[in-house]
C-alpha cells in the first residue's frame, strides 16, 4: 500500500508539471489524478483549449524578453514556480592581443 501512495500525485504537482509540459504526454501518476479529479481535468481541458487556438493565430512569435517579462510576473504572482537556476559557467579567458609587427626600437631611435 505504501508503494502505491508514493506512486498517486495531487493537484499541486499535476499543476507544476504542467510548466514543463509541452506535448501533453502524462505519466501515469497524472493520468490517474485526473481520471478522479475534476477540478484538474477541468484546468487541462481549458489549458489545451487554449493551446489549440493560439496555435490557430497568425501571430508573430513574441520575443524572448516579452517571455521573460510575462514568466516574472506569473512567478511574482504565484502562478507558476520559478525554473531552478543552472550552474554559471565561467567563461572562457579573452585571448591576448596581437603583437604589434615590425621592430619598434627602430622607430624610436629615429625620432632621437
């Protein structure tokens, strides 16, 4: 019994994964939740209505700081959970400048 208690998600978790689901696939877990809680059906429903007529739009694709614009402000009001901050990576050191050609000993004793 303990196994399958593990195995049984709620509707906060069904919601979480829904900020990483892009192709609607449930595990079985979600599949189950659903198939008992209407509340949450009734979210998925209206979700993939939603998807469904903005894929219909000939919008052009927002960009990339509009997303994080509208992102900020669904985690500043709750809505969605923030994405877990990658590692920075260190980035590579610049390389050194070119040598200045010829022999400038030259050009400076001939200002003397």
């Amino acid at each position: 019994m303990a196994s399958e208690k593990s195995t049984r998600m709620n509707c906060e978790a069904l919601q979480a994964s829904l900020e990483t689901l892009g192709d609607w696939r449930w595990s079985p877990a979600a599949q189950q939740h659903l198939s008992e809680c209407a509340a949450c059906r009734i979210l998925v429903h209206d979700l993939e209505l939603l998807a469904h007529k903005l894929r219909q739009l000939n919008a052009p694709e927002p960009s990339p700081a509009l997303w994080e614009r509208i992102r900020f402000q669904l985690e500043l009001e709750g809505i969605i959970h923030p994405l877990p901050q990658a590692e920075p990576v260190a980035a590579a050191p610049l390389p050194a400048p070119p040598k200045p050609r010829g022999n400038s000993s030259r050009t400076s004793r001939s200002r003397a």
